[in-house]
C-alpha cells in the first residue's frame, strides 16, 4: 500500500520502492510535485527557505495540529496522512493572492525574494495553529529560523505583525483557506488511511510505520544487526548527517511515546516534539512544585527554531547528546539541573536513569519512554539555566549552564552545578557541588572560595571552531556569578551590581522611514513596491534552478582537494563511477581549452584560476574534477569516493591560510622602527608619545573576511542545443561566464547563450566566483551532451568561494590637541586568497580611505596584496571602501581617546570647510539628541557594573564611478500599447528592474502597469558590464530613458500630425506609418559624472559584560539620495546594508584550521548572519531631503552598498561601553576591535577576572 498525503489540496499516491529511502518532502516537493515556490539551500535547518506549513491528526489527542517545517529535514516516508501547503497553494495568479502574500510585497519586504516562500509559509502556520490568536510579540520571536541577507528584516517583521490579534490591522479569519482534502474521502483527511506497518523502498533499505510500542520492539527484535534510525523529525541530520541508514523506524504515532502525565511528577513521552513539551509545561507551570517550569519555558525557547520544534522530540535531542558527547545540548542541561530521570525501555523491561547514567548506557535496541521531571519548592529551591549563544536565536550554544540549589534558610542543603560546552566529558561540577553543602551561598567569602574551585574544576578543551578556553571559562564563571546575583536576598548585593543577574529585555522592534516624494515626477520617485514582488511572495518567480528538470537531465557536484601544498598524482574514480546512477566523471585532462574558470583581461582579472587542480592544491577543498549522477544527493555521495593520491610538495612547508598566518610567518613585512617611517605595532604595545602639543599616536586594526550568504546557492543548468549550449545561471556578469566557457571549451561565443532571470541575492558573490559552476556544468554538459544541473551545496559554496578581503593596518599619525591629523601614514594589507585578482586596492581602498576627511599632502597610504593559501577572495558589498571607511573611522575613534575628546568633534575637526559633511554632521548630533543621550549613558554606565551602555556615530563619503557599458532595449507593442523592457543588468533584489520600469513609464508618459521587464540574456545585453558597485540601475535606467527618447523622436512626426492623441492612437499609428518601435541603447564610460553619497549613521547599544550579549537599541542613519528613483527600493537597500554589515562586525566569524587550511565554519550552523532578533529595537532611516543630485540620473543617488559602510559605529558605540566596563576593571590603556567583535571578543576586552565577581562594595 502506497504513502497518501496531499499538497494543496492536490491527493498523492506514492509508491515507496521508486524513492530513495531518504528522500524528502523538498526533493519530492521541487523534483515530483514540481512546485517550485518552496527553497532549499542548507539542508540543515538553518535557513528557513524551505518551510512548509503541515496539518496532521494528532496519535494521541486526534486533535488536527498545523505545524510549520523545515522540508529539507523532513523525510517524505513520514507523511503518511498530511496535508500540506506550500508558497504555490496559499496563493497564486490564477486563484488570487493571499492577504500574506499581497501585504509582504505591499510592506517592501521582498527584496531578491528568495526567502520570501518560507517567511510567509512560516507565518501562515503560525496563524492556522493559533486560529490567528498570536501577538506581535509571539510573531517576532517566532522567525529565528527564517533568515534573510537582503531586507534587515524591519519590513518582514511589519508585514507579519501586522496580522496579530493586538495590531490595528484587521485580520480575518476566512483569508486563512483551508484547501487540504483527504484522497478517500473528499474531505479534511481524518487519518484512517493508515500505512502498513512496514514498507520496502529499495533493495537494501526499508522503512517501518509501528503504531504501538511493542510493535517497535517487535521490528528491533527482527532487524538482526541491521543499522537502524528512528525517527520523528529527522532533524538531527540538520547537525551530524548519516548515510549508511538500513531500517528507518517511524515512530511519530507510537502513542506511548507521544503522551504525557501530570501527577506528583511530570511524565513526558520520550518521543513528544519540543512544541508539545512548551505547551505541557505552560499548561502545568502554575501547579505547586512545578513553578520552576517557567525558567524551562525561557530557555526551551531559545532552543534550536520554531520549525524544528516542531518536528524534533526530546528524546531525539538526547540521543544526539548520547552518540556525540561534545554536543552542546541544551535540554540534556536543562533535565540534569533539575536531576530529571530518564525511563528506558526494551523487548522486557523498563529502567529508570539518570541524565548521566544515561550517557553511559547500552542504547542498542533501547528506547527512550519517558522523562520525568520531579517537583521542586519554590520557597526552598532556587533555580535558573542559561544559554549564550553567537546571535539571539536558532544557534547552538557556546556554554550552556544550570544551577539548582535546595536551601534551608541560608543554608544548601543539595546543589547542582551543570555546564555544557566546556569539554565532551564535563557536564557537571562535582567539587564545587561538595564544597557547597551546608553552607550559605551568598556569604562573600563562601562565593569566593567557591569561584576558586570552579576555576580549578573547567578545563575547557578547544576543538575549532569553537570560541577559546579562556572566553569559554570566563562565560561559565560568569554564568554562575550572574545566577548568584539574581538569586540573592535583598540586601546581599551592591546596587552597582544588581542589573548583571539580569538579561536586558527586548522589546518589540519597530522601524521609521522618513523621504520626500514629487507627485509631478511620478512614477519616478514614487515609493512603489518591487515589479516583481508579489511573484516573489506567491513562489511564482522563478530562479536558476526553478528550470524544469528535462529528460536525461543529471546532477553535478565537485570533487575536492584536500591536501593543501601537495601535488595531484592521481586521481581514482573508479568506486564512484561504480555506484548505481553515476553517470561520469571528468578532470583537468577532459577540458579541451584552457584549465581556467575566469579570462584575463576581464574586470581586474590578472591570472588564470584553474577549473580543476592540475598539479599543486592551493587551497583547501579546491576541485580536481566533477561527477555527475542521477540526483543531487548521489552526486554529492558519489563525490566523496573519488580517491586522490597526493605527492608532497616541498616548495612550500608552511601551511599560510589568513592573512594572520603569513604575517606571523613573514619575518619583515613592514620596516624598521624609525622616527618617519611606519612601524608596525604589535597587539600589545600601543604607544602614545607627548610631543609638547602634538600627539603622535600609532595603532593595529584588523578586518577579517564575510561570507556573502546569498541564500541562493551558486547555480547553473546547462542544456546542450544544436551545436552550442544554453544556460540558466546566477550570475552577476553573463559576459565573463560567456567569454570563460569560450575559453575552456574552445567554443565560440555566438554558440553560448545565456539567460537569468533573476538572483537570490548576490552582493559581488556572483561577480566570477560564480563562474566556477558555471563552467564546470557547461564542460560537463558539453562531454556529456546531456542536460547538467548544478546546484553546489552550502559546504562548497563557503570552502571553495572567495570572501570579502581581510584587511590588517598599522598606522602611525601626529595630531594637535584638538585631535587634527598633522600627518598620517596607513599601510594595510589584503587578504587575496591564491591569487590578486580583482584586488581593490588601487581603484576603492586607497582612494576611500581619507572618508570625508581633510587629505593633504602629510597622508601617506599604502597598500599591499597578500597572497594566502585560501580561495581566491572576490569583491563583497562595497569592497574596499568598506576596508578604506573604517581604518579612518577607527582612527577618529583613536585619536579621541588619546585627546580625550567625543569623537563626534575630532570628526568635525578634520573635516575640511566646504564639505558637505561639515554642515550633515552638526545637524545629525541635533536629529539624533546625541550629546544629551552620551551623558545619560554615562550616568547609567556609572551606575552598574555589569550592564554597560554605548552610543557612537560614523561618517561616510562614497564616491561613485561608472566605467564599461550597459545595454537597453524597449519594445512597444502596436496592438495594446504595452511596453516590453529587457537589459544587460541583473536583478539581483536591488530593484533594477522597478527603476528601469519607472523610468520607462515617465519617459513615455503612460501608466507603469504597462511595462514589463524580460529576463536578461547573452542577446539582448550582449558585452554589458558587470552589475556591481550600485551603479547597475542607473546605467540600465540611462540606457532605458536613451531608447525611449529614440522611440518618442520615431514618433513625433506623427503626434505632430494627430490631434491630441492617445497613446495606443500614437503607437498604432506610427506601426501604420511603419516606424521601429523598438530600440536598443547603451549607456557607456562618460555618459554619467560620478559623484559623492554623504551618509551618517548613530547607534545605540546595550551590553551584558558578563556574557557579552548585547542588543542595538536604536540606530538613525541619514543618507543622501539626491531625488530618489524609488525610495521604497533605496530605504531597504539602506537597511539591509546596514544590517548586513551587523553582521560583519558583530557575529560572523571565518574560522581557519592551520593545520589542513579547512573552512571550519562552512554553513548555518556556525556561521552566523544576523537573524530577526539582531536588527536594532528601533531602527529610524532618512533620505536627506531638497538634495538633488546635478551629476545622477535624474537627479537621484544611488543606495546598494552604503548602508554597510556606516554599520562601523555598532562596533564604536561597543567601545563606548567597554570604556565603562574597562575603567571599572582599573584599565585605561587603548585596545583593538575590529570585525569581527563577537561576544567573546567583547568579554575578553572588558578586561574582568573572576576576583571582579563582588556581591557588594
């Protein structure tokens, strides 16, 4: 008997023998159902693109639930009586548009659309589960799991707040459609199709549906030694992925495990989803003994994502801990705090263990039945747990920690003292457990003591890319510290002290945008939303790998080096090549032209990058080769059994994968110490000398590189036609992936036809990176002739594709006592990975790195290319500038502290008179009530020890250049009038396509709902330029406007001769008359002046010192404009610049192992964009106002890589904090921060040890 579900309504009848054993909803979702609305990019659960909403007949209660979840993880076996809904059945151009849908587009909240499916699936599960009962608190909290590079999330979170029960929007009921219909029985399906209990997929796997715990029992019996799973959620394979799976048990309606009871003790069923669990514990919260429940609830809620919640058990997280005893699980320290117990069965017998007996225990043939937690006296127990985590939601923990102490009066009675993510064996702290009995927890002298022998029990142990021992220890210590403080009676703790047992609240974001706007200019400088938005918010709007899948279509994936330094001698595929459904397998020698995926001569390209290593690997995971199969996951499999036999190479010893490495290694990379030379300055010797009125001051700061994150994967699909190729690809510049597949395949370019439609984001990332999957899958489609889809995988995508440049300075400057530079000397260096390409040096760093300052002839930069064992880094959002603004910037910082002034008025000093900047900046101190906010942060700052706020403000000048061509073509169709745009330029979210669209319609005088725009192709944009550097729009916008005055010039002698006409009247007639109405323009080099865009930005933060949390408060940022395109299009630009530079200098960090050169934060789980919860609490953005621009088109400015040049001051008004913290700690010296300051770098720079941790003065 088939797998029966539905998907919009729409019944399925799966036979499970024609599916791989592990397939899943998504696969089957994209691949069979071809809905193509719904994502995939990480397969792990870590971004969200992929979320469906599900609606299944509880086991035990036969409630209907409707859950929101993560299709990647979800096994399509699991299933069985589902209704599901994806992006395509909530709404759609053909049915009309769901109120979530319309309201996202409408909102602005749609930027490359990517994620936009799985943020509006997530909602809708959210407001069907709750019958639309959820406040806008519940919803903000609800997103971790959903992330987004482009928007900032400001107008995601108004668009889904707006459908709470407490928002002023009306939401109604009946805009909730439920479509889901049972195949049997035409309606809601009331699961009495059931599934047999045992189904055979494959030849070697098969899958078991038991629906009683002795019937599991039976299957575990009868398996023999089979490797076996089970399985509720699937979701452990978001973090540690196996293969070798035999036997899938399905235990999702096993209704012993699936229940709970209340009684002297909580029962949980072993195998209830997290969701559940919350929801019993609120419901029992209130009951005598169990009021410690409420901190369980804090803390289960910064437990993985909503989606997987809802999915992943209880038990499957322990068992997790079990097999992997390094694994930081928050639940197994949450049960051991509260010394709940575990009750285990098998075939025979039930045991009841402890959290710890447990991780010793046979688990072979045993199940997790229940878990107990005991009751606790609220007036004699204290009670709290902890988890500090690298952003505020959806990521593991760095230390997790539970403190449980049973109290008679003043004296403990028993204790717990539990941490996790101190080393895999330490869970628990046994001698500071001892030490506490019988003694009073909050006598100064007893906590000291205590301290010293929890100091001397964490021996935290450091496997990459974890954070260092010494923040790891520091953290717990501060853990405990923290726990004391709120827990203590009145009177025990100094008032300083009081806010450190606490976490600052947040309260919910909100967001203002202020612009002007010309009704005599519109639709120009009309807040429109994107062309595209709703497409995007109904799935209809198709990316590369949307494509249909064609007949004898396969899928490729690299095969990678990983042996850095060595020498390819051989290379062995004959174990992949064996495997059932891998179709071939191709290297260096199959390629008939040059082995290089770039072409020298294109946009800064210097050298050949090989397509596949030939010889000597230059960087870790760098391929020798592709495959190509039958399915995505075959290829990736089949790609791990290629063997490569390495020759040591012994030109070079030493393994140099960061800039860091080679400086440490180079043993003169600047000159000598000297009175007028540069010096270079170690971390820890800053010096500042008093030269009578001049202030010479030296200083270090260090960038490190940022993972673009463009939630759509480097893609392609390649099609052979005739005798030439066609191909679907992400990519930024169609003409270099052109002009490099020429190249590799010896093909000309006229037999290369490439088409894109749109990008999930991008930010420089597809600029060449991109090409190396495209002409890997043109070579392989070419060898083949068959159809190749390439989608590379998150792992790939961050070991193999270049990142922002990493950047180190030294600086060495002479100032008056009024903090103006004398004169200045910066050398920096950049990271460029194994090659100098594209370096941005010479065209953006240097000429940026004066910012909006006075230059003058005593500056001297210098910059230098630093060649690293790592993949050559490419450019990124604002590259260079970024680098350039912020030494500067750091540098004011610098200057103000040595002259001991606010660094807003060192920043006035050095900027010269005429400078626009002169008169912003004076008015945003006003706009911003800066000055009085700065002393209200001092007085709180002098008023608590452990709680430390900052503010600071940043300054930007960036100039804009335009170089290289850009094409436009603009039909007009006689028969309706209607106007069809298609361009060089690539629409990557940035709104090209809305400004090219606008500006059309005001040039020609008719409505913009006339106008069109078409995918951009190798044709009609043939030899543009690159779409970067925010000039794509208005040069496309020029090019467009260049055409439609050739058609309206076509056109004039006829409107001269008709009276007054209509449009369709003139269009008709000049198709009558035979006037072309079509023309292609370009915009090239001259066309355009560059210009200065002014920006400003202020922010606000609030710091746990303890813990090194923090949250932005508010941030203003100003920017200038000119007269706005579209200022809807440039406020989110605006926003997701500056959060995405959050990013940069707060949480996302690239962590190196110098012993291979291996990425090891190569995906979501450890690498960490900004989410939801990280944008500021209230975020204001301006366009300036009355400041056209003489030198734009059409007066306006361009907005696409600014606002991640003023995201710096985060790290400033950090500093500002830190001052406090650090002075209170008897530090006064200068320190470095740079990008990125985790939180483990703000705790180890607040400067505090453990003898800091006082109870009172």
């Amino acid at each position: 008997m088939p797998l029966e579900f539905t998907i919009n309504g729409k019944p399925y009848s799966v036979k499970t023998e024609d599916y791989p054993a592990d397939i899943t909803l998504n696969t089957f979702i994209r691949e069979y159902a071809k809905l193509f609305g719904t994502k995939f990019y990480c397969f792990e659960g870590g971004c969200g693109c992929c979320t469906v909403t599900v609606r299944f007949r509880h086991p035990v209660t036969h409630q209907y639930q409707s859950r929101g979840v993560y299709t990647c993880l979800t096994l399509l076996n699991i299933c069985h009586g589902w209704d599901i809904v994806t992006i395509e059945g909530l709404g759609n151009r053909a049915d009309g548009y769901h109120p979530l849908q319309e309201r996202l587009a409408h909102f602005n909240g749609s930027q490359c659309g990517f994620c936009s499916p799985g943020f509006i699936m997530q909602m809708y599960s959210l407001l069907e589960g709750t019958k639309g009962k959820i406040t806008s608190k519940e919803i903000e909290n609800s997103f971790g799991g959903n992330l987004c590079r482009c928007t900032g999330y400001r107008p995601i979170l108004d668009t889904m707040k707006s459908f709470a029960s407490d928002c002023e929007y009306e939401f109604l009921e009946n805009d909730i459609e439920d479509l889901r219909l049972c195949p049997k029985v035409g309606k809601v399906c009331d699961r009495n199709c059931k599934i047999p209990r045992k189904l055979r997929v494959d030849r070697t796997r098969a899958w078991y549906h038991p629906q009683s715990l002795p019937e599991v029992f039976d299957i575990l019996d009868s398996i023999n030694d089979s490797h076996y799973m089970l399985v509720a959620g699937n979701t452990s394979q978001g973090i540690y992925r196996s293969r070798d799976i035999e036997i899938f048990i399905d235990v999702n309606n096993v209704t012993e495990l699936r229940s709970y009871e209340v009684g002297n003790v909580v029962e949980l069923g072993g195998n209830m989803p997290l969701t559940e669990v919350i929801d019993v514990l609120k419901s029992t919260s209130e009951l005598r003994g169990f009021e410690y429940f409420r901190e369980l609830l804090k803390h289960l809620d910064a437990v993985a994502s909503v989606q997987v919640r809802n999915l992943g058990t209880i038990a499957g997280n322990l068992m997790i801990k079990y097999e992997h005893n390094e694994f930081v699980s928050d639940i197994f320290a949450m049960l051991l705090t509260v010394d709940a117990r575990i009750i285990i069965a098998n075939t025979s017998s039930h045991v009841s263990v402890t959290l710890l007996e447990f991780l010793n225990f046979n688990m072979t043939r045993q199940i997790i039945v229940k878990i107990v937690l005991p009751q606790w006296d609220k007036d004699t127990t204290m009670y709290g747990t902890y988890k500090i985590e690298p952003r505020a939601q959806h990521s593991h923990a760095f230390v997790n920690a539970g403190f449980l102490f049973s109290v008679s009066g003043t004296k403990i009675l028993t204790s717990r003292v539990v941490f996790g993510g101190i080393n895999s064996q330490f869970n628990e702290s046994t001698a500071t457990k001892r030490f506490f009995k019988g003694r009073n927890l909050f006598d100064p002298r007893t906590f000291a003591e205590a301290l010293n022998i929890l100091n001397a029990e964490l021996r935290p142990d450091w496997v990459l890319p974890a954070p260092s021992p010494e923040y790891r220890k520091k953290l717990a210590l501060g853990l405990f510290y923290k726990f004391v403080i709120k827990n203590a009676p009145r009177g025990y703790i100094g008032r300083i002290y009081l806010s450190g047992g606490h976490f600052p609240k947040r309260p919910i974001s909100s967001g203002t945008q202020y612009f002007d706007t010309k009704e005599e200019l519109w639709p120009v400088n009309k807040p429109v939303r994107k062309l595209e938005a709703v497409w995007q918010c109904s799935g209809e709007a198709h990316f590369a790998n949307d494509a249909p899948h064609l007949p004898d279509e396969v899928w490729a994936a690299f095969v990678p080096a990983t042996r850095v330094l060595s020498t390819v001698a051989s290379i062995d595929a004959s174990e992949a090549l064996a495997m059932e459904g891998v179709i071939a397998f191709y290297s260096a020698k199959d390629i008939p032209g040059t082995n290089s995926f770039v072409v020298i001569g294109l946009f800064q390209i210097f050298e050949n990058e090989e397509l596949f290593c030939a010889d000597i690997v230059r960087y870790h995971s760098q391929p020798v080769g592709i495959i190509l199969a039958k399915s995505n996951k075959m290829a990736q499999i089949a790609a791990t059994k290629v063997h490569i036999l390495y020759e040591h190479n012994e030109r070079k010893k030493i393994l140099t994968p960061t800039l860091k490495d080679v400086i440490a290694n180079e043993s003169a990379v600047c000159q000598d110490d000297s009175e007028d030379e540069f010096v270079k300055v170690k971390e820890d010797h800053l010096v500042e000398k008093h030269l009578g009125k001049t202030r010479r001051i030296r200083g270090h700061f260090e960038l490190e590189g940022q993972f673009h994150f463009s939630i759509e994967s480097h893609t392609t699909i390649c099609i052979p036609r005739q005798n030439g190729l066609f191909l679907y690809s992400s990519t930024q510049h169609m003409d270099h992936v052109q002009a490099s597949i020429t190249n590799t395949l010896n093909l000309p370019s006229n037999r290369i036809e490439i088409e894109v439609r749109r990008l999930g984001g991008s930010f420089g990332s597809r600029i060449s990176r991109c090409n190396h999957v495209a002409v890997g899958c043109a070579l392989a489609s070419w060898l083949s002739n068959r159809p190749v889809r390439f989608v590379q995988s998150i792992e790939n995508n961050m070991r193999i594709s270049g990142k922002r440049f990493p950047c180190i300075c030294d600086y060495i400057l002479t100032t008056n006592d009024k903090g103006k530079i004398k004169s200045f000397t910066l050398n920096f260096y950049e990271d460029m990975g194994t090659t100098v390409n594209e370096s941005p040096i010479e065209n953006f760093t240097i000429p940026t790195a004066a910012n909006c300052y006075n230059r003058t002839d005593s500056w001297v930069i210098n910059g230098t290319n630093v060649i690293t064992d790592a993949p050559s880094n490419t450019w990124c959002r604002a590259p260079g500038t970024l680098e350039g603004i912020a030494m500067t910037e750091n540098v004011m910082e610098h200057i103000a502290r040595v002259v001991k002034m606010d660094p807003v008025d060192v920043r006035l000093n050095n900027i010269p008179d005429g400078s626009d900047m002169k008169k912003l900046l004076p008015d945003f101190i006003k706009q911003t009530d800066y000055r009085q906010r700065r002393k209200n942060i001092d007085v709180f700052n002098g008023e608590n020890r452990w709680r430390k706020r900052g503010i600071a403000i940043s300054l930007m000048r960036y100039p804009i250049i335009y170089i290289g061509q850009m094409s436009a073509a603009v039909a007009i169709y006689h028969y309706d009038g209607t106007v069809l745009i298609s361009h060089g330029g690539i629409e990557m979210g940035q709104g090209v396509n809305t400004k090219a669209a606008q500006v059309a319609a005001y040039t020609l005088g008719i409505p913009l709902d006339m106008v069109t725009v078409k995918a951009s192709n190798t044709f009609d944009g043939a030899n543009s330029l690159v779409s970067g550097g925010s000039v794509t729009s208005e040069t496309v916008c020029l090019a467009v406007r260049k055409a439609c005055n050739q058609l309206l010039s076509r056109m004039k002698p006829i409107r001269d001769k008709l009276s007054n006409p209509t449009w369709l009247e003139l269009v008709q007639k000049s198709h009558e008359e035979n006037i072309n109405l079509f023309s292609r323009q370009i915009h090239k080099a001259g066309d355009l002046q560059g210009y200065d865009v002014w920006g400003l930005a202020c922010t606000e933060m609030e710091v746990d010192i303890l813990t090194g949390k923090w949250q932005i408060t508010r941030a203003d940022i100003v920017e200038d404009t000119g007269e706005s395109l579209s200022p809807l299009i440039d406020v989110g630009q605006i926003e997701g610049g500056f959060v995405q530079g959050l990013g940069y200098w707060l949480t996302e960090k690239l962590v190196y192992d110098r012993q291979t050169g291996e990425l090891k934060t190569f995906n979501t789980w450890e690498y960490k964009v900004p989410g939801a919860k990280d944008i500021p609490i209230d975020f204001r953005v301006k366009l300036l106002q009355n400041r056209p621009n003489p030198y734009g088109f059409l007066r306006s400015k361009t907005t696409g890589e600014m606002g991640i040049c003023m995201s710096i001051c985060a790290v400033f008004a950090l500093r500002h904090a830190l001052d406090s913290a650090r002075n209170d700690a008897g530090i006064d010296a200068w320190y470095e921060l740079g990008a990125p300051t985790t939180i483990e770098d703000i705790v180890l720079a607040a400067g505090h040890t453990k003898d800091d941790f006082k109870l009172n003065s």
